[in-house]
C-alpha cells in the first residue's frame, strides 16, 4: 500500500503520490509573467520564497484553471519549487497501486501524465506524475555558421 493525496484537477479526481508532495497552500495573488509558457500562471511569494504557479488546466491541453482557483500543492522538480493548481483537496489515504491498462483510452494531457490507478469506492482514480506538468525548457538551437 502507498500513501496519495486525493484532489480534484480539472474537474476530475485524481490521486498525486505522497512524496511528490512538499506542502499544500492557498496561495495569493500571482504575478504575471510575459513571455512564458502558456501553461505558467505567474509567480507567488511563499514563505519567503518565489514559486512558479503552474495552471493545470492548460498545462493538460483543456480549459484553464479558473482564475478564481487559490489551492494548489507545492512540488519541486530539478530542484525548483512549483504550486501546481487544483480545483479541490480531499483526503490523504493509502491505496494499492494498479498499472495502466493498454487499452485504456486517456484524452488529452492526461495520456502524458497518467502513471497508474488507485480505486477509491469503486471509483478508479488516475495517479498523475506532478513533474510532467512543469512545461520543460526548450532545447537550444545550434548556431548555424
């Protein structure tokens, strides 16, 4: 058995593995940021330090996060903090992990975030991979001569 946090993205349950999970926060206000990926919201101080706030919405490829959206769990990936937004927190409880079938069928981004299942009373739960969410940097271009 393994511990997950249950929460709610986009409109659907999901299960986020324990210890992807720094902290979860209601955050304030974001800072814009020009010129960044579509899927970073902004900037927010927390606890004295900058965090990056990813909108999961668009980050999945489907609406984005309602601006009115101030919960979000705090994840690092290469060592960076990042407040990835959620619509909802539920419950931390252990669960058995189950693979993902090959014939199931997921749209969108959820396809690039999906390692695997848990099943909360009856009702399977997909178990994202906070880190594939955080939009890579680009490759750099080689200078032609």
């Amino acid at each position: 058995m393994e511990l997950f946090l249950i929460a709610q993205i986009a409109g659907r349950g999901v299960a986020i593995e324990t210890g992807q999970v720094d902290s979860v926060v209601d955050i304030a206000d974001i800072v814009a940021v020009p010129r960044t990926e579509a899927a970073i919201r902004g900037l927010v101080a927390l606890r004295s330090r900058v965090v990056t706030v990813i909108d999961t919405g668009t980050a999945l490829g489907l609406e984005p996060t309602p601006d009115s959206a101030r919960r979000a769990v705090i994840t690092r990936v290469d060592g960076h903090p990042y407040a990835i937004l959620v619509d909802a927190l539920e419950d931390v409880a252990s669960f058995e992990r189950q693979p993902l079938s090959s014939g199931l069928a997921l749209d969108r981004g959820w396809a690039s975030v999906g390692v695997g299942l848990v099943e909360r009373d009856g009702e399977p739960l997909l178990i994202v991979d906070l880190a594939t969410l955080v939009p890579q940097p680009a490759a750099p271009q080689s200078l032609a001569a």
